[in-house]
C-alpha cells in the first residue's frame, strides 16, 4: 500500500463548521466523480484554534491509501488534470499556498 498525508488550510474567513461542510458536501463529491475512490480516504479536522492546545498551521490531516504507486499515479492524473475543476474548488474553501502532502511508510501493530 502506498500512503499519503496532506495537511490542509481553511481559506480565510470560512469557520470550522463551513469549512468541514464543504470539504465533505461539495469537494469529496467533487473528487469521487473524478476518479475511484482510494483504498482509504479519511479527513481528520482539528477542534476549534482556540480547543486545540497547540498552535497549527493546518485544520485538516487528509490520509489517503492506493493499491500502489501505480494506481495513485492514475488516480493524481485524473483528479489534477486540466479542467477538472478541483484547483478551482479548493480555492473555494482551502489556502491552498499552505498545503503540505507527503507520500509516507506507514507501520502499524506493535512489537
């Protein structure tokens, strides 16, 4: 399996609540109809700034799982392409100069 994290922004001036209906209401959607969805695709808001108990420069951990590199590939080639709309929606609801997304090893279980 291949992994990916992204932490993403809020555009400014969007609250907690409407920044996580969009995410899920309208660009999810948006996503999905591009392209089959990942083996996981899971969004993990952060509380409130003033919940949090530590300063962040992001409200959203995205984590994505793919068959393999191979088949993220694909799925990144569908949902970057041109005309597809996604940079224009995210401008709607992400400061999309923040984001930061990394392919990672994952571990899981314990020794």
């Amino acid at each position: 399996m291949i992994t990916t994290i992204a932490l993403l922004k809020a555009r400014e001036g969007l609250s907690r609540d409407e920044f996580v209906d969009y995410y899920e209401n309208r660009h999810v959607p948006l996503i999905l109809g591009l392209a089959p969805s990942p083996a996981l695709y899971t969004r993990n808001y952060l509380p409130e700034i003033g919940a949090r108990g530590f300063p962040a420069d992001f409200d959203v951990i995205t984590h994505m799982k793919f068959a393999d590199e191979g088949t993220r590939g694909a799925w990144l080639a569908l949902v970057l392409a041109e005309g597809s709309g996604v940079a224009e929606d995210e401008a709607r609801f992400l400061d999309r100069s923040r984001t930061r997304s990394w392919t990672v090893e994952e571990h899981s279980g314990s020794r």
